[in-house]
C-alpha cells in the first residue's frame, strides 16, 4: 500500500467530527483509493457503515480494507472494532481525529467477546448477537436477522415477536421457565424490543442498549418488563 488515501481519510474524519467517520479502501483502475461511507449510527464513538455504499464500491472496484476514526480516543480497536473486524475478514486501519496518529494494519484473528462485560454496538454486539452467541457456546446455532439500519428503525417495529418461530422457538407459561429459555421484553416501550436468555438460578444474561452485556437477577423490572417467554426445542442443556 502507498497510504496516499490517507489524507483523504483523516479530512473525512476532520469533517465528521465530533463523529466517527468511516470508509473504505478500494483498488480501481490500479490505483487506492478511499471511498467515504456514511455513518448510519447517531451514537458517539460508533460506527454502522452503510451496506449501500459498501455495494457501491464493492461495484467500483475491489474493497481492500475499512477504515474508521476515533474522534476523541488513540487508534486502538475497541471491543466492538474486534468483532467487526472479524465479520468483514479485512484487514482495519483506524486514525485519532485528534492527533492524525494511524494504528498500524489490524488483520482478523479469530476474536471473540466474553458474554459478560461487552460493550453494545447496534447490529454487532446488541442483545440478540449476545443471545445467538449463548446459544451457540451451547451448541445451539439460531439464524440470526437482517436488523434495519439503525435501532430507531427498529424500536418502531421490533423483529423478535414476528420472528421467534421462524428462528424454531415456541412459546411457554412464563411460570414454567427454564435453563436456556428466551426472554422477550418490552423496555421502555409497549412492543417487545429486548432479548435475554435465563441461565438458571433466577438469573438473565442479557445486554441492554448504552450498557455492557450482564448477567442480572431475574425479577423486579425484568419480570415487570416480560411480555413472552420461548423455548427451542433443539436446545439440550
């Protein structure tokens, strides 16, 4: 790489503050070039990179690598830059806002976040990825959703409801729950917008928005909050 689309990336970056501004690096006509991407997210230090302006230069050329800024904080990947990263099996390069100082190429390695104390990322590290990822620590792979664009579009029409049974899980008496049951909750909000998973010993492992992933007791708010909860009948404990 000539890193020559750097300085087009950190203008962007410049230019987003005091938001994360993202984008991509995309090889066309033998040549490097940096392509902004919108930042669909409204949260500080997130970034959600719009899926239509990936398949614009993914049309273009060929996408070699993501790039985002930290507006605030060192190039250092977070939590969520981790999970990412391994999604989109590219290599990173993230740039501070502030100081114009680059991270060095950051490659996928097979990272994992821990299911208690990760940080919440809508549509990376949100409470259904941390459901899914329970399940499948217990040998239970459940199909995952297209989510919207952002969890504003989502909060006027959550999918959990509509979409239980398609992902096999059926419904039980709330006073029958178990070990490795579904909890659909409604958080400030009469539609069922939350996900968690009982873990026994009246404790929920869920990852509420703006908070880290918990493992919390099961009763009060949460039972208040309560509106289904499911079973998989292929979950075997």
């Amino acid at each position: 790489m000539t890193f020559e689309w750097k300085t087009k990336a950190l203008e962007h970056a410049k230019a987003e503050y005091p938001h994360e501004a993202c984008g991509l690096v995309v090889v066309i006509k033998g040549r490097e070039r940096y392509w902004p991407c919108e930042n669909l997210t409204k949260e500080l230090e997130q970034f959600y990179l719009s899926p239509d302006d990936y398949a614009k230069a993914d049309d273009a050329g060929e996408i070699i690598a993501v790039v985002h800024s930290h507006p605030t904080t060192k190039p250092v990947p977070s939590q969520a830059d981790l999970v990412s990263l391994e999604a989109t099996e590219l290599p990173w390069y993230i740039v501070s806002t502030q100081t114009g100082e680059w991270s060095d190429a950051i490659h996928p390695r097979g990272y994992k976040a821990p299911l208690i104390g990760r940080s919440w990322q809508w549509n990376v590290s949100d409470c259904w990825t941390l459901v899914r990822d329970w399940y499948l620590e217990n040998g239970l792979q459940v199909r995952d959703f297209n989510r919207p664009a952002t969890p504003e579009l989502f909060e006027k029409e959550p999918l959990f409801e509509s979409s239980f049974e398609s992902a096999g899980f059926y419904k039980v008496r709330r006073e029958d729950i178990q070990y490795g049951d579904g909890v659909l909750m409604a958080i400030g909000s009469n539609k069922l917008n939350h996900v968690g998973v009982y873990i026994g010993d009246q404790l929920l492992l869920h990852h509420a928005r703006r908070r880290l992933s918990s493992r919390d007791i099961y009763g009060g708010w949460l039972q208040k909050a309560t509106g289904l909860v499911v079973r998989h009948p292929d979950f075997k404990r």
